[in-house]
C-alpha cells in the first residue's frame, strides 16, 4: 500500500515541455484516474511515475520515497498496457509468471499466486493458451492478472479498455472496480473516457495541454468545474458554453446572452464573460430563476429515457437541454427555459477560469 | 466451353514439359549416381536396373565424400550459428535503441550487401595468408560469416523494428534488463525472422563456391562443391563417381526441403520481396 | 542528475555490447579488406610481399591495353542485361500459370523452385555433361529429330559457349522470380483479377495491361536483382569453361580471379584494380538504375 507524489512536475522533449509542473498527490488506496483529451500529457504523466519516463524537473516519490533514477523495475509497480503487451511467445501461465521469476521467488509461491490471481479473473481454462489464442478480453484479463500477480505498492493503467468492444467495456469496468475494492490498492488509471473516469474513479484528476486542470472526486469536478475546458469536457451532452456580457446593476449583475437576461444578485465587473449552463439543469416551470433562455428548436433528440432538445438562443448559440421523454415540442417551435439558482457558471473567457458559480 | 478445356489442356501439357525441364536433369543424375562410370559410358540414359547402393559407401571411404560432408557440415553450421547471434545482436542495437550514429552503422553495414565479391576477395586471401588462416576451416568460417552478415543484420532489424515497444516496457517494469530482454523477448518474439535467415544464410553458405575455391587448398579441408569440382576437368572424368558425389550434396537441401518447404521458399525470397 | 547519466553510460555500454562483434567482424573482414583493394590497386604485389608503387599504371593498362578484360565486360554486361529479361518474363508467366489455379500447383511450385536451392556447382555439371557433344542431351535429341546438322560441342564452340551458359543459368534462377512473382500475385487485391476476367479482355491483353503494372515495383526489383547478381557471375563459369572458349565465357569475376589466383603472374595489384573498376561500375549501375525508377515512380504518383 503507498501514497504516489508528484510535486513540481517537468518533461521536456529537447526545449519543447509536454508536462508542464504537475502537482498530484495520489492517497494510500485511491483510484486516481488521469483524464483528458489525447495529447494533454496524462500518459506521459502515467510513464513518468512507471520510470519508462524520465523527469526533467520536479520530484515523483512512492510511499514517501523519492523515485526519480530508479528504474522501474525496482519501484514496485505493476503495469497493465493498452495494447496489453501480453508476451506472444509464452503462455497465459508464464505471462502471469514472468515478472516473479525474475525476482526469485520460490517456484511454489509463483505457482500459488499465479493460481490464486487467474481464479479471481476466472483465466484457469486458459493457462495453457498462448495469447493469439485468446480473445480481446480474456487478453485484457491476463494484462491485468500479470499486475496482480506482483502484488505491487501501485498499479498503473494506460487505457486499459479502448482495445475493447463497447459491451465487453461496461462489464470490465465494473470488474477493475471491484477489483480496486477488492484488493484496497492505489491504483493510477488513465483514459480519455469521461464515463470510466466518473464511475470508476476515487478522484479525478483532469489534465489540459500538459497542467493539471482539476482535481476532485467525480461529483465535484461535474459540479464545481474550475474552469471552463473541465466543464466542456465532462457531461454528455457536454455544458453549454455561451459568450456574454456582464454588467453591474444595484448590488447584483446583470448577464445579457444574445438577448437573453439574467439576474445574478453577486456583483461582477463590467466586460465578457462565458456563461456555462448544464443541460439536464434546464428543465421547463412556471419559474423564471435567474432568467429565461428563449428561441426556436433547431433539433428533437430522442433517446428513449430523456430527449436532447437544440435551440437556437436568439442572437446568440446553440442551446441543448437534456429534457424527460414527455416534452413533446417540435423543429421549430418555440421554447423558453429557466436557469436555476444555483447551477449557473461564469468563466472568464480569456483563461477559462471560474469566476463565479451562482 | 470445348476451347476452354483445350487451352486448359494444352497450358497443363506446357507446364508438365517446364516440370521435366526442371526436374529431370535431377533424376538423370540421381540416376547415374546408382551406376558406375562404364555402365554410363555404354548406355547414360538408361535406367539403373541394378543400382549399385555401394558407390555412396565407397564415395564416403575411398573418395573423401565422407570429410567434404564433414567439413561441408561443420563450417556451414558453425557460420550459421555465430551470423545468426551476431547479426540478432547488432539488429536488436539498431532496432531498439536511439543512439548516435546509429544510421550511419546501419548504412554502412547494409550497403555492403551489393558489393561485388572481388571487391574483398584479394585482401581477403592476403589477410587469410598473414594471419596463418589461410588454408584453414576457421579462415573460411569466419568470411563466411562476414558475408552473410550484412544481409542477415538487414533482415532482422525490420522485424525487430516491428515488434511493439509496449513488449519491451512491459519487461523492464518485469524486471528485465538490457541482455536479458535480447534473450527473453527479442529472440523468442522474433523467432520466425530468425528461422528465415538461418535458412538463407545455410543454404547459400552450403552452396558457396568462390570463396571456398580461395580460401582453401588441402583435401582435407575442403568442402562439397570443391570436392565434387575436384574430379571435373580431369582427363578421364569418372561420370559416376562425381554423380554419387553430386547426390550427397544435394540430399540435405532436397530433405530440408521436403520438411520445410515453405519457410524455405520463404526464406530464400526474403531479400528480394521488400 | 547523477542517476540520468549513469543510466546513460548503462546504455551506451549495452549498444556497445550489442555492436561490437558485428562491428569488428565487419571492420576486419569487410571494411579492411574494401580499403586494402583499393589500395593495392596502385601498386604491383609480388608474393614475396614486394609491394611496388605504380600509381594509376594498373588502370591505365586495363583500360587501354587488356583485351581480355574488355571482353571480360563485354560478356557480362551481355549475361546480365539478357538473363534477368529470361529469369523475370519466364517466371512471371509460370507464376500466373499457377494463379490460375492449375491442377498440382503444389508440387509444380515445388518442382520449379528446387534447382534454385542447388550448388551452383552441381548446376554447372549437371549442364556440362546436358551439352556434352557425344552423349549429351541435347545433341541426343537434335539427332533423334534428324538435325545431325546442328549438333556441337555447346560449351566449346566459342559461337554458343555463351548462350549455353545463360540459359543453364536461367535455368536456376527461373523458379526464384516465378515464387516472388507468385507471392505479389496474391497480394493483389483479388477484384482486380477479377474485375478484368469480367472484362473479358485477352490473357495477352489483361498481362500487358493489368497484371505488369501492378506488379511493376516487383518486377524492377527483380530485374534489377538479377542484373546485379549476374554482374558477379563465377562459379557456373568456373566450373564449366574457365572462361573459355577463346574467352568466348570469360566474366569480371572470372578474369580477375585468374589474374590473381590462376595466373602464374604472382600480380595481386592488377587484380585488384580490375576488382576496383568492377566495384564502381556496379555501384553506378545500382545506383544509376535506382535513380532511374524511383524518379519515373515519383512521377507516375
């Protein structure tokens, strides 16, 4: 069991940094999943703590131990790969044995564990197969039975499902999960797929463009998104983003959306504003909230459970709301929702950042 | 449809006649190695109604076929063994890690692969005298696997080259380090690349003439293309002593082929086919 | 920082590692023996280990003054630009003849490719004795159809010596480019085959205009494979006529072996400079024919 830390985190290729100083701090135990679109630095982040990585600057320690020059070999960690890296010319028990051979442990323990961990992930049948012989989940098994195995201080996983259909994704994950729960084991997971990172994760730690964007768990960086790239990135359909102005009136704020109004009673300073709006927030009432966004619908979406409904927000974007199955509006009609108190976002929208949650 | 089968038929005749064109020169001497030379003299196309098995036993003892083969044998295998492991070697450093020079190694090595053998032969003959290798199973051994290095380094770096990365960091977090992964994964993982060179360099080592012809002098040391063309030209050309001889050298390559036909094939147009 | 260039040095230590026999059998073996040609070339090399300075004096005689080694050229450029047509075009049709699915393709495929497997030495005997003028094959038959009148000794009229040793060679090599061409057949994505046997265009129209062009980057590599090996061309001659008749066979390879091995001249530098000169046209050949396609490549595409 460890804790795994990044602190001040630096990689540069050359001149060119990818990982630009990264702090992160993984709990003994934590499911800490590593999100963000392709190219924003999570697997390298991920290869840096497994030492295929070396770190430019900045410290990364296991368990309170600095890593940084130690092989990966000795830092106790085990590894499950997105291509799972199964080694083609020995079995599903050598697989799984490989790693313990090279440490010495005693012929009969390898056997035992190697036992113990493919009856847990249910490869008995399998132990003799080689792994072209396998199918596309059974290998994802032994990928994650040959971490098992090590009985390591961290796992790491880099995109461990996206080799899998969508099916044999959702029953694996919960798999992975009960597995964490199982074993109690810090666990460092990365992928670009919001919903293994919402369900799977103790926390989420959401990554753009090399920086850490936020960290939270899944309920708090839905809710309260730092800045607008983690709000535009979570949710499906994602949170509407509209360009607006603030302007102060009284002791509160008035934004002006296109031609729709809103009233905050917080004060803001005059200028542009991004105004962020969660679909499922805007359901219709009697009530006018912090105002009322008008327009046309553009598009009816039905999905059997709810109903993605487009508008388009007169003089401004495309509004989507995520609606219950009874809306029966039409393309072309006319529709009015109200924002509620409390589910309304402002980012500044040079840096993104929050300004304010009302 | 009746002009369809005939031009079938007469394509099908065309491809039997090609097929005797090939193949029967193999069975005429196959033929004339079972018969002595003044049964061939009399009649060479006749058939060996009485084949004589003991001219392969008295090729071996009163001909030296037996040291040829021997020699033949020792050389090819020993060459074969060492290019492979060097050439694996040298592939898996220029496959597997990024370090200066790198191209210029692999240019160097690879573009010997087109150079004339006269280019090298001379010196190599000086050098083989200077260093008291001349005339010696060794000398040979080692242009022989000289030769057959650059082709063979060429060959399996590509296939090295393709073998996935992941492989190799999965290792290293397993604990394996440089040599190590070289044994247990390199060579395993890029076994059928192996076999195809194994083959290649065997067979076009067995068949060496040139280099041999150079190298070595003595009868003893001499290997099967060189015995075999040591009765050629002589006044009296013993006809069925050199066929029993030709049948010996012949033998391994058409039983290793009878085996492994396909990786044969395969090996033997893998420099051809990018 | 420390750790990061200790890793390092372990790294390099283990290209070294890796390297290192390579390098030095090819240093001692290749390179060497590459750079001591070219200078041997400029001297006069008595086997006492006299080494005589003689500058461009070797060159200047081959290139002037040695009509053997201009016949020597002239042969092999013969054997090399008439041989890979042969080798390429026969097996290509043998290669399509089993596309077509024939009957025993197996064992035809078979069949063909073993004389490739085979010594050359044992090729060259095999063809000797073919063309032998009383008991041969070949004269056998001529005579059983009645044209006493065309039988020779192949191999020693200097008229046929040539011709003879091409086609014993094409022989060998025939089955090599027949696999090749095989193999890039059935790499072709089958609906073009397919597409033109809906066409219904003629085997002779559908091999010029649909199966040569999508081979073509096959064939030029073959073509250009042949070529250079043959420019190598020995033991098949030095085996069957020693270059002759009347130099009728003589080759560069076989020329400057006989300077330097045959010959009681006890010469290594001239050899050596015919070796040099030979080593340049063949690299300006590979290199000159590689331009050549490539650039008509880029064009096309």
């Amino acid at each position: 069991m460890a804790t795994v830390e990044l602190s001040r985190v630096w990689k540069r290729y050359g001149q060119v940094p990818v990982i630009h100083d990264v702090s992160l701090r993984v709990e003994d135990g934590e499911f800490m999943v590593l999100l963000g679109p392709s190219g924003c630095g999570k697997s390298t982040t991920l290869r840096m703590i497994a030492g295929l990585e070396s770190i430019s600057e900045g410290e990364v320690r296991i368990d309170d131990r600095l890593m940084n020059g130690v092989p990966a070999k000795a830092r106790d960690i085990a590894m499950v790969f997105q291509s799972y890296a199964l080694y083609p010319h020995m079995n599903v028990r050598e697989n799984l044995g490989f790693g313990l051979r090279r440490r010495s442990v005693p012929r009969e323990e390898i056997a035992a564990r190697v036992a113990k961990a493919a009856a847990s992930l249910g490869l008995e049948p399998y132990l003799d197969r080689r792994p072209h012989a396998l199918s596309g989940g059974q290998r994802q098994r032994v990928a994650v039975g040959r971490a098992i195995v090590r009985d390591p201080k961290v796992f790491l996983f880099d995109e461990p499902l996206s080799n899998l259909d969508a099916a044999l994704r959702v029953s694996t994950r919960a798999e992975l999960t009960g597995l964490h729960r199982r074993l109690g084991a810090t666990m460092v997971y990365v992928t670009h797929d919001q919903v293994e990172a919402m369900t799977m994760g103790s926390r989420i730690c959401i990554m753009q463009d090399g920086r850490v964007a936020q960290v939270g768990t899944p309920m708090e960086v839905y809710r309260e998104p730092a800045n607008a790239f983690v709000a535009g990135f979570l949710g499906a359909p994602p949170m509407n983003l509209l360009s607006g102005r603030a302007e102060p009136i009284g002791g509160g704020t008035e934004l002006r959306v296109g031609e729709a109004v809103l009233r905050l009673p917080q004060p803001l300073p005059p200028g542009s504003v991004t105004v962020g709006v969660r679909p499922e927030t805007l359901q219709p009432s009697g009530e006018v909230g912090l105002g009322r966004l008008e327009g046309r619908i553009t598009s009816v979406e039905q999905l059997g459970a709810e109903t993605i409904v487009a508008f388009e927000l007169a003089g401004a974007a495309t509004v989507r709301a995520r609606l219950d199955n009874t809306f029966a509006g039409a393309i072309g009609e006319a529709i009015a929702l109200p924002v509620r108190p409390g589910c309304l976002h402002v980012f500044d929208p040079e840096t993104g950042a929050l300004v304010l949650r009302a | 449809m009746r002009r369809d089968w005939l031009s079938r038929g007469l394509l099908w005749g065309a491809l039997a006649l090609y097929t005797v064109y090939t193949a029967g020169p193999f069975v005429w001497v196959a033929n004339m190695s079972l018969r002595t030379t003044p049964e061939i003299m009399a009649a060479p196309y006749a058939p060996a109604w009485t084949p004589h098995w003991w001219k392969f036993v008295e090729a071996w003892t009163t001909s030296n076929y037996g040291t040829y083969l021997w020699n033949s044998v020792a050389i090819c295998v020993a060459s074969v063994v060492i290019v492979t492991l060097v050439g694996a070697m040298a592939a898996h450093a220029l496959a597997r890690y990024r370090f200066r020079g790198r191209r210029i190694v692999g240019a160097a090595i690879f573009s010997t692969i087109i150079f004339p053998p006269q280019i090298t032969i001379i010196a190599l003959f000086q050098i083989m005298v200077e260093y008291d290798l001349y005339d010696t199973r060794l000398g040979l051994m080692l242009v022989y696997v000289a030769i057959q290095l650059p082709l063979t380094v060429y060959l399996l770096e590509a296939f090295f080259a393709r073998i996935p990365e992941a492989l190799y960091e999965a290792a290293k977090i397993d604990g394996y380090g440089g040599i190590e992964v070289f044994w247990k994964i390199t060579l395993p993982v890029g076994f059928p690349a192996i076999a195809t060179t194994i083959i290649l360099n065997f067979i076009h080592l067995w068949n060496d003439f040139l280099y041999a012809v150079v190298i070595i002098s003595d009868d003893n040391k001499r290997t099967l293309p060189l015995g075999i063309q040591k009765f050629m030209g002589d006044q009296m050309e013993d006809i069925g002593m050199i066929a029993t001889g030709m049948m010996i050298a012949v033998i391994p390559v058409v039983l290793f082929y009878a085996f492994f036909s396909e990786r044969l094939i395969q090996g033997m147009t893998a420099g051809a086919v990018k | 920082m420390d750790h990061r260039d200790e890793e390092a040095r372990g790294r390099r230590i283990e290209v070294a590692a890796f390297l290192l026999p390579a390098l030095l059998l090819f240093a001692a073996f290749t390179a060497y023996p590459v750079l001591r040609t070219f200078w041997n070339s400029l001297f006069e090399i008595r086997p006492n280990g006299n080494e005589i300075f003689v500058g461009f004096d070797n060159f200047r005689e081959i290139l002037t003054g040695d009509p053997v080694f201009r016949r020597a050229v002239l042969n092999t450029l013969v054997w090399s630009t008439v041989e890979p047509f042969i080798d390429v075009g026969l097996g290509l049709l043998l290669a399509l003849a089993l596309y077509t699915k024939v009957p025993f393709a197996r064992f035809f495929r078979i069949a063909w490719f073993t004389p490739v497997l085979i010594s050359t030495v044992v090729v060259a005997i095999i063809w000797s004795w073919i063309y032998n003028y009383d008991w041969g094959a070949l004269n056998l038959m001529l005579r059983a159809i009645g044209l006493d009148g065309m039988t020779r000794a192949w191999l020693g009229d200097p008229a046929t010596a040539l011709p003879a040793l091409i086609l014993a060679d094409s022989w060998k090599w025939v089955g090599f480019n027949m696999v090749v061409c095989l193999a890039a057949l059935h790499s072709l994505p089958s609906e073009v085959m397919e597409a033109a046997e809906l066409d219904n265009c003629g085997w002779w129209a559908k091999l010029c205009h649909v199966v040569v062009p999508m081979l073509r980057a096959t064939l030029l590599n073959l073509l250009i494979l042949a070529f250079i090996s043959r420019m190598k061309v020995f033991d098949l001659v030095w085996v069957t006529t020693r270059g002759g008749p009347l130099w009728a066979t003589e080759t560069a390879s076989t020329y400057t072996f006989k300077r330097a091995f045959e010959w009681r001249s006890f010469d290594l530098g001239y050899p050596s400079a015919i070796a040099v000169i030979w080593f340049l046209v063949v690299i300006a050949a590979v290199v000159v024919l590689t331009l050549l396609f490539r650039q008509r490549d880029r064009l096309e595409f």
